[in-house]
C-alpha cells in the first residue's frame, strides 16, 4: 500500500485527502501535516458557487450537502454583499477545518530515498512516504502574488448580545477594516456556546503592518471596531492572527492546478495559487493533482524496485 503524504490541512490538501481516499481507497495511506496547532475558521467565511462551477462540480457539492458539511446560506443576510446573478452560497456549520490530521507536524526537510521520500518535521522525528502533494502557499514562485491582512476572532459570554441583526458586513468607510462576520450567528451555533465575531483586515492595512507582532496590532483593530460598533460587549477571548497569504491576487499562468516537482518519487505542488482563490479554485487544484497522483501511483510509485540517487529536495 503507498503512503501519500499531504502537507497543509486547508481546503486543498483537506480536499485532495478526500478525493484521493475515494479515488483509491484501500490502495493508499493518506496521512495530512499541519504545523498549526488546531484548525481555526478566521479565513474563508463562506463559499460562494457560480452557476458553471456548481455544475461542473456537483457530485463534490451534491456529497458536501448530503452530509450536512455544507449548507446553503443566505445572502441577503451579507451587509453590503454585491453578489453575481446565478451563483449561490454556502456555510459549513462544524467549520472549513473539518479533516483528520495530524496537527503540529511542521514539515523541515524533505530527502529524496531512492523511491521514497523522506520528510522530517520540527520535532526531530521522520518518517517514509511514496508521495508528497505540497499544499502550503507558494510565495516562492514569482509569477503567484499573495495579499495580505489580520484577521481577529472575538468569544463573548452566552449572555452577550449585539444591537446589529446582520450575520454579516462589509465594510466601506474603514481603512482599518474590511468585514465584520457575526459568527455564530451565521451558523446557527447554540445560545450556549456564546457569540463570536470574525474581523478581517484590509489589505492595504495589513501589507503597512506585516512585519508588526500580531500582539502589537490587536489594539488597533480592537479601537476601529469599537468605532464601527459601538457598545460592542466586552469579549472573554480575543485571537489575533497575521495571516501572510491570505488570497492569491495574481495565480499561476495558465491555471495549472498543480505542478509536478519531480515525477518519481512523485513530489507535486497544489494549492489555489494554481488556479484561482476560492473555494471551486481548490476544487480545480485538488481534482488536477489528483490525477497526477492516480497517474504517478500507477506507474510505480512506491514499489521499492526502482532505485534513483538519493539528494535533498529543495
């Protein structure tokens, strides 16, 4: 049985361990490593689907809905949403964090083994894999271009309530802020749990501060929101986090879906920065390096009769 390593657990390498594990089944071993310590929703608030992509894509969302993992949303409850005729939104009311993976595996090296590889986390230990998909932003790559911004969570007591009746806002008369999501209200979370809010920063704000501590930040965002909501309840919980590459602004030429490193042993790069930056862009990605990987694995790709020269992959 080979084993395919996948490293990243956002919506591309989640997506590809779930197509790869119904493609072929008992055939692989599917293992995910994420450096972060748990999953997180302070990205993608919601998915919207094109008209053509619900399309082309309806067996994944026909599956996505029957098992309760996404469901449809409604928009008008968006402030300030411009939306394009035909599409349709959705939410995934347990999060877009949802796979099976190893969390705090931070990936350090990877040594080509003849037909293996070998990867290495942080943490000193390692381990053999046939095949490694690379789903971690590609910001090496000159010809992808990443925006940037903050994003903060705030949890409120269950007692907490807000004066606004919108799950959602974007925000035009900031230049701090960019959308506001009233997050359990957006998914229909239990009175018990407590609200919770999700701010996104501007890009423009975030690029001025990248280089800042997200400790150091927080207080600027925290003033701003305070001015856009005013009497806003005092949260129990606050998270900051910079997230460096938050979209792909500029993606690979062409819209690849992946790129293949090194055919054998089968190290391929996937992500949104090869097709475009949503959630149908990692569908695209994921579907294209899952055909990589279907092909790569036919050929050969972990039978242990192949030798190559062993080196380190850069």
């Amino acid at each position: 049985m080979a084993r395919v390593l996948i490293v990243g657990a956002g919506l591309t390498g989640s997506l590809c361990a779930s197509l790869l594990r119904r493609e072929l089944q008992d055939k692989v071993r599917i293992e995910v490593w994420e450096k972060s310590r748990g999953s997180a929703d302070l990205g993608a608030q919601y998915i919207t689907a094109t008209s053509a992509y619900r399309k082309s894509h309806h067996r994944l969302y026909a599956e996505l809905l029957s098992a309760g993992v996404l469901l449809p949303f409604d928009s008008s409850r968006i402030e300030g949403l411009k939306h394009k005729d035909g599409s349709q939104d959705f939410i995934t009311p347990l999060g877009m964090g949802s796979a099976e993976v190893f969390f705090e595996r931070h990936v350090t090296g990877l040594f080509r083994r003849g037909a293996s590889w070998e990867v290495q986390s942080r943490a000193g230990d390692s381990e053999m894999f046939d095949a490694v998909v690379l789903t971690i932003p590609q910001q090496q790559l000159s010809s992808v271009l990443f925006s940037s911004r903050f994003a903060l969570a705030l949890f409120f007591p269950p007692d907490a309530s807000f004066s606004f009746s919108w799950a959602a806002r974007y925000v035009r008369d900031s230049s701090v802020i960019v959308y506001i999501c009233h997050d359990s209200a957006k998914r229909n979370a239990a009175p018990s749990l407590g609200p919770s809010l999700v701010v996104h920063s501007s890009v423009p704000f975030g690029l001025a501060h990248l280089e800042r501590d997200a400790a150091d930040v927080q207080p600027i965002i925290m003033q701003e929101l305070q001015r856009l909501l005013p009497g806003l309840p005092q949260p129990i919980s606050i998270k900051c986090h910079k997230w460096r590459y938050s979209q792909v602004l500029t993606g690979m030429p062409g819209s690849p879906g992946h790129m293949t490193l090194l055919q054998f042993p089968l190290l391929l790069c996937a992500g949104d920065g090869f097709s475009h930056s949503n959630f149908d862009g990692c569908v695209e990605s994921a579907l294209s390096t899952i055909t990589a990987l279907r092909g790569g694995l036919s050929e050969g790709v972990g039978l242990t009769d192949h030798q190559s020269p062993e080196g380190r992959a850069h």
